[in-house]
C-alpha cells in the first residue's frame, strides 16, 4: 500500500513537471514573453499538482488562467486544463462529473470564440476534451471494476474459509459421535464379556463377534469422515472385502443396523409416509440417534428405548427410555445435537419424557 502510495505521488510529480514544462517552456525559449504571461502560464499548469485533492478547485483555476492567457498566447494544447477535465472525469462523485460537463464546454467554447479561432483549431481542442473526459471515464471504470473483482475475491475467499471451518465442525461432531458410540457400545460389551465367559461360553463368543463387528463399522464410518480430509490425490481405492465398509454414510437407510448393534433394547416406530429428504437431513438424523442412544447406554441405567419417526409437515425424531430421567451433564453431545438440527433449519428439545426417563425430540421441516 505505501509503495502504491509512493508511485502515484511520483507519477503525479512526473505529470506536473511535463505540464508545467509543455505550458511554460514555449513562454519562455527562445523569446521570453512578458513576465504577466509567464505567470498567467504557471497558473494554468503548476496547480495540477494538487488536482487530486481538489479536482473541480484546480480545474477552475487552471481554466480561467489558460482562458485569459489565450487572448495573447496560444499554446499548442491547453494542457493543464485537459489534465484537470481528465481528474474530474477519473476522480469526481457522479454529480460532479455531470455538473462540470456544461461549464467544461461553456469555458472552452468561450476561449475559442473570445479569441476568435478558425475550425481547426475547434476540432483540435474539442476532439482534445473529450478524449480527456473520455480517458477519465475509462480508467475511473477500470478502477471500479478492478475493485469489484478484488470484492468477489474476498468475498469467495471469506466463504471458502466459513466452510472449511462448517465443514472441520462436521467432522468434529462425527467423530465425536463414531467414538463415543462405538467404543462406549464395546466397552460395555467388554465388560460383560468375562462375566459371560465363565458362566455361558456360548454366549461369550456372540458377544466378542459383537465387539469385532461394532469395531468394524466404526473404522467404517472413521474411514468415510476421513476422507473428507484427504485430497483427490491423496485417495487410496477401497481393498478388496472392503469396498462397502469405505462407501459408509449416515442415511436413515442405515438406522436399523444402528438400532442391532446398539446393545439397547429399542423399540422403532414410524408415523406417516416416509419421504426422500436432504443428505444433510438424513445424517443429522442419524447422528443425533447414535449420540441419543449412546447417552442412554451411559447415563439412563435402562436398556428400553422407543424411537419414533414421524412423517408429516416436519419430520420428528423422539428418543425416549424410562431411565433415571434427566440430570447433569457436561459433554459436548447434547450440544452437537442441537448444532446438528441447527445446521438443518431444525430444532431439538431434551427433557423428562412423558412417562419419565430422559427424552429427545428433533424437528426437521421437509418443505
């Protein structure tokens, strides 16, 4: 910024000095004239030095002094007041730009009329002003449109930035939801499984295959959430025997393998038709019944849940069991919940349900 600053102070300086040197020099070599003229010379050129500061000023200036000094003198070109009329078209709020357009013509008409020039000489200047007005124009739209696309850039970059981080929040809550549910469900199941073994061996083995398969879909859905992470580039081909497992999403297809392996004993209902909703809808759906039914795992000390999907204006998702009803907790889960209705134009509520235990309910609007 500074060095743009820099440059433009020094091609302003640069302009002055040619203006100045285009007006005056031909007043003073090879004959000087009159020192009145000379001065009348200077005023018609050296104020471009601060027409940036103040266009319409420097134009009026440079305009009556070249006027005046055309009844005696007439330079090649009006130089000055071209650069003046070339800043108030480049520089200038829009009503400015259209209120000098009538005094321009007024004051170069008159210093040619006054004096009392020929035809050449008025297409000469005429053709002269409007280029300048012209070139004004051009660099002032150049500019603008320049500053549009620099607006656009910004403003992709702010929302690449904003979704990348949306985008780091999803995995964040996915993974939260994978790894508190799949290995909360395992350490449950670990845990009876010693017990079991002495005592029933056959039921033993059903719970370790449990383990393994609860273990198994986890790396599946770990798998999925990771690849978000990795580049095109960076992405390996499925091997073989697990080519479904990579392909894993969380769809309303796949809550009944959810409800098997939740170690829970749950009761699913459907209300309505079911339709086809947003991918968005359908994995918050799934998460928000994983992170439910792993919070009744945890905390509810009962294995009786009911889930219920109602289809109607809203898609409405109820978890409820008959366990120890609300009470105090400090994770992150119920919070990703409600992010995750949030993030879907939904709402969640949790509380007490209507026949005790713990209850959460998330709506979806469907239109």
């Amino acid at each position: 910024m500074l060095a743009a600053g820099r440059v433009g102070r020094a091609v302003d300086g640069a302009l002055a000095v040619g203006v100045v040197l285009a007006t005056v020099g031909p007043l003073v070599l090879p004959d000087p004239k009159p020192w009145w003229i000379i001065g009348l010379g200077l005023s018609a050129s050296l104020p471009v030095w601060w027409r940036r500061r103040a266009p319409m000023a420097v134009a009026v200036v440079v305009g009556a002094a070249m006027s005046v000094m055309v009844t005696w003198e007439k330079p090649f070109l009006p130089f000055g007041p071209l650069l003046a009329v070339y800043t108030i078209a480049d520089l200038s709020p829009t009503w400015k730009r259209l209120a000098a357009i009538p005094v321009i013509v007024a004051a170069v008409g008159s210093s040619l009329v006054l004096p009392g020039e020929n035809d050449e000489t008025f297409r000469l200047v005429g053709t002269a002003f409007v280029a300048a007005y012209a070139l004004g124009t051009s660099v002032r739209a150049s500019r603008s449109r320049t500053a549009e696309l620099a607006e656009r850039a910004r403003r992709r970059e702010q929302e690449h930035i904003a979704a990348a981080a949306e985008e780091r929040t999803r995995i964040a809550r996915d993974m939260h939801d994978i790894v508190t549910h799949s290995v909360g469900l395992m350490v449950v199941q670990a845990e009876a499984g010693p017990v079991v073994v002495r005592s029933d061996p056959d039921k033993a083995e059903v719970i370790f295959d449990a383990i393994a398969g609860t273990g198994r879909s986890a790396l599946a859905e770990l798998r999925g959430v990771l690849a978000a992470l990795r580049t095109p580039s960076e992405g390996v081909a499925p091997t073989s025997g697990h080519a479904g497992e990579s392909l894993f999403q969380p769809r309303l297809a796949n809550l009944p393998a959810l409800l098997e392996r939740s170690g829970l004993d749950v009761v699913s209902t459907t209300v309505g038709i079911p339709r086809p909703v947003a991918e968005s809808v359908e994995a918050a759906v799934y998460r928000i019944v994983q992170e439910a039914l792993t919070n009744v795992r945890k905390h509810a000390g009962t294995r009786a849940v009911r889930l219920t999907l109602t289809w109607r204006e809203n898609l409405t998702v109820e978890i409820a069991d008959d366990g120890r009803g609300p009470g105090e907790s400090g994770g992150y889960g119920l919070a990703g919940m409600r992010e995750r209705a949030a993030a879907c134009g939904g709402t969640l509520t949790t509380g007490a349900g209507r026949n005790g235990g713990f209850m959460v309910k998330a709506e979806f609007p469907l239109q």
